[in-house]
C-alpha cells in the first residue's frame, strides 16, 4: 500500500468490469445571505494577509471562463467534457509567495453557476482530497451529490498547485510507476530495505529532474493563500468553502491564515491536526484495520462464502496469509498484470473507503483466494492509484508526495522505522508494516519541509462545522474532535455520523446532509455535538 497517499476520496466502484467479474465468479451492480455578493475585488483582501500585499496584477485579473475540455491524463482523464453547465478558467498566482512579483503558475479552475441568481450567496470552493486530487475532474463526477447547493451557490473547484494542470508535479514515466507500485513496502530482510530504498532513491531524483523548480512551493499553505486570491478574484468577501479528507487540513490552514475572510464552511472526514507523521500513520493504521474489521463482521452475517470466515484475529491472518503467498508468486491478471503483495494490499485498502464497495471485496477476496485470480483486487488498486484502462496515472501520486513532503519537516530512517514496527503491527496486523515503512519516502527529498504540524488556530472565525464519521478508514474519527478543538471555541462545530466509510455528506445519511444544507443554504449553525446515525 503506497502508504505516501494519506487521505484521499474512492467513490463506490460498480462498474461493467466488477458486473463481469461478478458474473465469472458466480457462474451467472452563520453569515447574511447577501454577504458575499460580487464586490470590488481589489478592495475585498482581508487585513491579516501573512504573505503582504498581492501586486494588482493579480488580484484584479480577469478570469476568461469557457467551455471545458475533457479532463487530461494528469488530472485523471479518459472521460467526456463534463458539458455545458461546466466553465473552466486559469488563475494566475505567485509561484513564490515571498516573492509576489516574481514567477507566476497557472492555477486551473472549474465552475457550475448557481441555478437561482437572485438568491445567489457566492461562490462554494470545493477541494476533494488526497493531497493530489484534481477538482477540476472531480467536481463534476460527484457534481450530482451537491446539486442542492447548486441552487445558492457556483460550485467551484480547482487543482491545487503541484496537481494536475496547475503546475503539476512530475516524476516518473507511467511504465516506470507499473514498476514502482509493486515494489514490496514491507520487506522481510535487509535485500528488500535495500530495493525499497533504491526505488525511493530513483523516485526522488526524478521528481528533481522534471519537476525541481515547483517542489519547495506546493505546500498547503501557498495553497491557501492561491484561494484567497481565487476568493478575491472571484469577486467574494467571504470564502465558502467544502473540503473532504486533506481538504480539511487546507481548510483549516486557511482558516488561520485569513479568520476574518471565512464564510460558511463544512471540513468532512477530518484529517487531525494535533498528529505528527508517526502518530498520524499509526491512527491510520488504526482506522484501516476498524474499517476491515466492521467489513468482517458485516462479511460473516452473509453465510459461507465470506473469505474471512468469521472475521476478527483470524479473518485478519487470513488476507496477511493471501499476502503472503503473493509475496512469493504474484497472481495473473488480464492484459498479462499481476496482482503483487503490494497491488493486492491497495486494492483492499481502497475498497475500504466506501461501504457500497464491501460486496466488490468480497467477491475480490474470493477471485483471489479460491479462483487464483487476480483482476478485481487489480481493478481497486488502479482506482485508488489513479490508473486508468490504457495505463495512464494522473499525477497524484508525485503530487501526494510533494505536497507532504514540503508541508512535514520530519524524516525518518530505516532505524526508526524499525523502532517503530512493533507499535504499527499492534495497530493493524494487516497494513501496519507497509504504513510504517511508509514513513520514509520524504526521506531525500530535495525540498525542505516547512512545519511539524499544520496551524489551525482560527479566532475570530465565523463557525466551521466539522464532520467525524466513526467508521472512517483514512481519517479516524477522533480528528474531528480534535480539528474542531483546535479551530477554537465558537468555531469548531462538531457533527458526529455513526457509520461507515470515508466521509459523511454522501454517506446517504439524511439527517447530515439536511444538517449540512440547511448551515450552508441558510446560515443555521448545527449545535455542536449534534449526531446522526
């Protein structure tokens, strides 16, 4: 498991190839309303703008909205043009903050206009996660999710600097990534340390190469303050915001830096703040091995084909015991892949993320224990490394790395990650190893990183409202709790769901979606500590 992409954002995966699959295995699925109308932007910046004053240039710039292209292979392309309701502009932003007169990047944006223009509140700035994921792709595949809010406000969204089209990270060469991603991330013995580490080497020489220039300045507080100068430039006093897994770190990052210029704003499977990249990973850990658990337990109620059996400590050494033996002799798949130990501990990972999907893992898990087959686990693995059919991966890989290895100072050595082990397989016996090794991909990396932990402190903020779900995989429950606390008191507004997956708004709970509306469609501040089940 590329242990390097923290958190990031899997939709249910039912599509035509899980149907085959499935038929082969089976023999036969707040604020005034008025707040942010358009204003002057060169006189909407907020007073505690940390990087200065912005030249005019940019903050008077005119965005050239038109119509949309299909989303590129770096974005994660392979469909249509999402269509007419969809414009797409470039933003220009500093490269370097300190410098604000110096090199710029293009910043790619995407937007659907609010369908009622005269209760229109602004403009609702979406990012979906990862560190890495392109909006300018994803809001318009989950764009159906939000159509509620659609009817107040443009539903924005943006690739962040380092993804995408927006100065995009580069590394390595999508046949080199193959080769990469079935590099064993938990080796039995000095040989396998020595081959991670040398692919890890030749990983960070060829981010260096092609991408050099941008790699100190993707960290997520210039992409911050790149949506401060989108919320001027958009015409908005306020910034209305919806973020999702790290989206939530750069929410709250924003919220430090500009308090006084937070709208209405909603942070969804939060990542924790208070955490450093060891207990961040092992929490992680943690939260992987609940979600397989609940998936277990869920497995076992649903008779004899369940490959888990009856879950728990056994269910657990059953999948370590599949990997095992891939470890040994990976399975075929189509197109003449394999499924690796590493491919196959993804692929479980991924179908963790979305309890829709827990009925793909199982008949996944059994192609690959009682058929030798290893297509489905195969076709996870490619979702969540942003593979498509022809083999192309978009760049949220390197930008996943780079974004985390600018933003976290520390970097960690085979030693500690030895030290280590014992506290991370206590974690999860199934991804704690890989999880831990995990921790020393910064390690070489050819720009500083710039903080111990992200700073979220927002006094004077309007109220951010803060989804925990107990079930997550990727973001543990209790860094709600934890961002809400951090955020500061009045501001933080906790909302738990007592569920299952990544996240909570498209979990199909109807009393936190109606919640959530009703905050960002009317300015009605949830009481903290309400939950929905």
């Amino acid at each position: 498991m590329p242990s390097s992409i923290r958190t990031t954002r899997t939709r249910a995966l039912v599509s035509a190839t899980l149907a085959i699959a499935l038929a082969a295995l089976t023999g036969c699925g707040g604020d005034d309303d008025k707040d942010s109308s358009s204003a002057d932007p060169s006189s909407s910046a907020s007073s505690s703008t940390p990087a200065g004053s912005l030249p005019a240039g940019l903050t008077q710039q005119k965005l050239n909205w038109k119509e949309c292209a299909a989303p590129t292979p770096a974005q994660g392309g392979g469909g249509a043009a999402p269509g007419s309701d969809w414009e797409c502009a470039t933003l220009k932003a500093p490269l370097d903050y300190a410098k604000p007169d110096g090199d710029t990047i293009d910043v790619a944006l995407i937007r659907a206009q609010a369908k009622d223009k005269g209760k229109r509140i602004g403009s609702l700035v979406f990012n979906f996660g990862g560190p890495g994921g392109s909006g300018v792709a994803g809001l318009p595949a989950f764009a159906e999710e939000y159509d509620t809010l659609r009817s107040r406000y443009d539903l924005v969204s943006f690739d962040p600097r380092g993804v995408g089209e927006s100065a995009g990270v580069r590394c390595l060469s999508d046949k080199e990534l193959d080769k990469l991603n079935t590099v064993d991330s938990s080796p039995d013995d000095e040989a396998e340390v020595a081959a991670m580490a040398a692919a890890n080497k030749r990983y960070i020489d060829a981010c260096r190469k092609n991408s050099g220039k941008v790699l100190p300045h993707v960290d997520t507080v210039s992409a911050a303050r790149d949506m401060d100068l989108m919320r001027q430039v958009l015409g908005d006093k306020k910034l209305y915001y919806f973020g999702i897994s790290y989206g939530t770190e750069l929410g709250g990052v924003y919220a430090h830096l500009y308090p006084k210029n937070v709208g209405r704003s909603v942070l969804d499977a939060v990542v924790d703040p208070t955490e450093d990249p060891v207990t961040g990973s092992i929490g992680q850990a943690k939260g992987f091995q609940l979600a397989l658990d609940n998936y277990m337990k869920d497995c076992a109620k649903k008779g004899e084909l369940c490959p888990t059996g009856s879950g728990g400590a056994a269910g657990s050494q059953k999948i370590v015991t599949l990997l095992k033996k891939l470890d040994k002799k990976p399975l075929e798949a189509d197109g003449g892949r394999k499924l690796t130990q590493e491919l196959a501990l993804t692929g479980v990972a991924a179908a963790l993320y979305n309890q829709e999907n827990w009925q793909y893992l199982t008949i996944a898990l059994n192609e690959a224990m009682r058929l030798g087959k290893g297509n489905m686990l195969l076709l996870f693995a490619d979702n969540y490394l942003s593979r498509d059919e022809q083999g192309r991966y978009a760049n949220m890989q390197a930008a996943n790395r780079a974004i985390n290895c600018v933003d976290d100072k520390q970097r960690y050595t085979a030693e500690d990650v030895r030290a280590k082990l014992p506290e991370f397989r206590k974690a999860s016996p199934v991804f704690g190893e890989s999880m831990a090794w995990g921790m020393t991909g910064c390690t070489g990396w050819p720009a500083a990183g710039k903080t111990d932990r992200p700073e979220v402190g927002a006094k004077g903020s309007a109220p951010i409202v803060v989804i925990g779900n107990t079930g997550d995989p990727a973001t543990p429950y209790e860094g709600a709790r934890k961002m809400a606390r951090e955020l500061g008191d009045g501001v933080g507004i906790e909302v738990t769901l007592k569920g299952e997956g990544h996240g909570g708004y498209n979990s199909g709970n109807s009393c936190l979606k109606q919640a959530v509306d009703a905050y960002l469609l009317e300015g009605k501040v949830p009481a903290s500590g309400t939950t929905c089940s």
